[in-house]
C-alpha cells in the first residue's frame, strides 16, 4: 500500500495529466452534442453487436416459453375476430393460354395441415366447397407442384401431397419432352423417383422435370424437381433416377388451387367416347 | 518562483482570456484561420513552476477560454495535452540546462532559434488537437490540416510579434 502511495506521488505528473484530460474530455463530450452523439453512436455500435451475438445465443434458450406465449396470444387474438378465420379473400387469377385457349382459375388458400413424416402426406387447406374448390384440382405452390385435392367439404380441402404412395404425376424432361412418371418411394421428403424413363434418353444431373400437360389436373409446365442421381439397369426395358423436388414441403404456407375452366369439357369428351 | 513573476502570470492569465475571447475569437480569416494566442500563456510560463501547477492552469485557462465559446471541454482538452508535452519538448531541445537562463522562456534569454522550435513545436501539438477534436471525423482530413497549418501559422506569427514587442519595450 506505502509502495503503491509512493508510486503515485513520484509519477503524480502523469496521474495528474490523465485525471485532467479525462475531466475535460468527459466535459467535452457531455456538452457538446455533437460529439457525444458522435460517441454514444461508435459505443452503441458495439454494444449492440455484442449484445446481438449474445441475445442470438441466449433467445434459444427460451424458445419454448416464447412459441407458447405466441401462441396463447394468438389463440387469444383468434376468438376474438371469428370472421376473419372463415373470410375469404377474393384472390382469384386468371391465366389465358394462348395457343390452346385453355383457361386456369387460381384460388389461393392456406395450409392448415401439413405433414411429411408419414408414408402417406397429405395436406388440408382452409378452402374448400364454399370457394369452388372441387376433387381432382391440382394444388401448386407458384410454379411448383404441390399435390392434388382428393376430398373437399364446404369449408375445407384434403390434400395428397406428392409425398405419397398413391401420387403419380405424368412428367416430362424439360430438354427433350420425354415423358416419364414421378413417384415417392417414401423416406427422404425432399427426394422423389422418377420411373419408366425409356433407355434411349441420356440423363445428366440437374436435368429439370416439369409436368406434361398430358393429365387434366396440372397445366404443363409447372416444375417438379430435378435430377439428382441415377441408375442404369441393364436388364430391364426402362431407368430409374431420383430426383430432388422443387418443393419444399416442409415449409408450405400458402398455395393454389388450380381449377381448369375446359375440365369438363374434356371429360365429358371422354365419357362420350366410352359410352359407345 | 518569485511572487512578482506569480503576479505576473496571472494577470497574463486573464488578460490573455479577455483578449482571445473578446477580440480573436472573431477574428476568422477566409473561414480556416482562427487565431489562439491564449496558448502564449503555457509558453510563458516559468521554468520553475511544478508540473502539477502547470497542469492545473493550463485546465482552467483553456476551460475559461471555452465557457466563452460555448465549447466546454475542447480547449481544455488541448490545453492540457500541450502542458502535458511542455517538459518533454524542452528537454529534448535545450542542449543542456545553461540554455535554461532566466526563469521565464523568451526570445531574449534563449535565443530565437530555440524559441521558435519551442513555439512551434507546442504550438502544433495545441492547434492538432483540438481542431481534430472538434470535426471529430477523418472525412475532411486534408481541409483540418490546412486549418491546423494556417492557424497555427497566424498564432506563432502573432507570438513573435509580441516576444519583439517586450524585447523592444525592456530596451
């Protein structure tokens, strides 16, 4: 302690400058707003980015609590505006195909059910009968395919997702027109297979599968995914690839129903046909 | 320290306040140039003083100059930077302590050549700082300089007038 008093007294010059210049720096910078604004800015600057690093550590801590305040909240805020659960909003769009003179309804709706853990996904949608929504609409999310509708009631619509055993969609290679069949053989959700490729195509990775056309239920075109990998068979008639999806069926929130105004047109044509 | 020359100094004190304030400060040639002669005071103090009272004055006469200018804080800042820097500039240009004759610097005891490094060199440290201080960002950098060269120029010129005037007035 006498050794620290002794130091202090002998280099009390120094001492003497630091306490002096701190009291008119802080002085300074107290009084003249400039450059304390100047000051306090560079300081929040890191203050902040230090406590940004830490609150993105630490918020995950109370993940939990926070989703089930949110969703009280939520749950809260729903009872009491009941209309706006069921208000439909009038988003309908209409695509006119030139050349074929097609024309595609485009009703927007919300997943309210998703799942993509199962064998068999299926989706449900808050619209349903109430807003033209009927069977065998293709469901797409922009220019990506979703699944198709398989059951509807007034206020709601039932899904197959193409993550499911029963989901065939007639696609084609987008290079060269070859027509071949997607399926998902289950597992991974963002992988499909595509099958009956004729032995004759030559296939590259990344090649882009979009849908034919050839059903009623999609319009041509829309994208399915890409090839990811593939295998030769040489004793069958046909290759098999796996392709990645487009879609990433985790995370649908919203998608579209397409309704194709000349469907019934077209089975009636077809309907016509047998019955001869 | 005799009192006379304790005397002497704080009337320089507050003279050299009165005039900055009064006078130089609006004093503003081309918007570059602003003159501070009160700085004439740390120059001119004894060789004898302790470097605690130095300080100390030196505080307070840049806090007086700044309660004028509304600036409180910036010239104190610089003030003290130079009377921090005084000892170590008089050491290192004095050639040895015969240089040291008299109490007070000045142009008659030491000679011009060591007072104008002593002016100049303190001088610069002063007008550095606070004018650094005050645009408190690197943008202008070159414009600062230009105001720090042409002030300190007008300053230092406007001390050697006066080391002449009382070299003339003892005569």
């Amino acid at each position: 302690m006498r050794n620290l008093f002794i130091f202090l007294r002998e280099q009390y010059f120094y001492f003497l400058f630091l306490i002096l210049e701190l009291a008119s720096l802080i002085l300074f910078f107290n009084y003249n707003d400039f450059q304390g604004s100047s000051l306090f800015n560079v300081a929040n600057a890191f203050s902040g980015s230090v406590n940004n690093v830490f609150n993105g550590i630490s918020e995950y801590f109370t993940l939990k609590k926070t989703n089930r305040v949110l969703i009280e909240e939520m749950a809260k805020l729903h009872s009491r505006i009941p209309e706006a659960f069921y208000r439909s909003d009038q988003n309908v769009f209409y695509k006119k195909d030139t050349v074929v003179r097609l024309e595609y309804k485009y009703i927007s709706a919300k997943v309210i059910s998703n799942s993509t853990n199962k064998r068999n996904n299926f989706l449900m949608i808050n619209k349903g009968a109430l807003h033209g929504i009927e069977n065998h609409m293709g469901v797409i999310i922009g220019n990506k395919l979703v699944g198709q509708v398989v059951g509807v009631s007034p206020h709601f619509s039932w899904i197959m997702s193409m993550l499911n055993k029963d989901s065939h969609v007639s696609g084609k290679f987008k290079k060269n027109d070859q027509l071949v069949n997607v399926e998902w053989p289950g597992g991974n959700y963002r992988k499909g297979q595509v099958r009956e490729i004729p032995k004759h195509i030559v296939m590259v990775r990344g090649d882009t599968i979009i849908t034919s056309g050839n059903s009623n239920i999609f319009p041509e075109g829309l994208l399915i995914g890409t090839i990811d990998d593939f295998s030769i068979a040489p004793d069958e008639n046909f290759n098999t690839g796996r392709i990645l999806f487009s879609t990433d069926f985790n995370s649908l929130g919203y998608v579209e129903v397409v309704v194709d105004l000349m469907r019934k047109e077209k089975e009636e044509l077809k309907k016509s046909f047998k019955s001869e | 320290m005799t009192s006379r020359t304790v005397f002497f100094n704080i009337v320089r004190f507050f003279f050299l306040i009165l005039l900055q304030v009064l006078i130089l400060n609006h004093v503003n040639l081309g918007g570059y140039v602003n003159p501070l002669f009160y700085v004439y005071f740390i120059l001119l103090l004894p060789f004898s003083v302790s470097r605690g009272i130095m300080l100390i004055s030196s505080f307070l006469l840049g806090l007086g100059v700044d309660i004028f200018t509304n600036t409180i804080g910036l010239n104190a800042a610089s003030c003290v930077i130079m009377a921090f820097a005084r000892p170590f500039v008089i050491n290192s240009i004095s050639s040895g302590p015969e240089t040291l004759i008299g109490d007070t610097p000045s142009l008659k005891n030491q000679g011009i050549k060591w007072f104008l490094y002593y002016t100049i060199i303190l001088v610069l440290i002063h007008h550095t700082s606070l004018f650094f201080l005050e645009i408190f960002r690197f943008i202008e950098f070159f414009k600062t300089l230009l105001r720090i060269g042409l002030s300190s120029a007008f300053t230092i010129t406007l001390i050697l007038i006066s080391e002449y005037v009382f070299i003339f007035r003892q005569k």
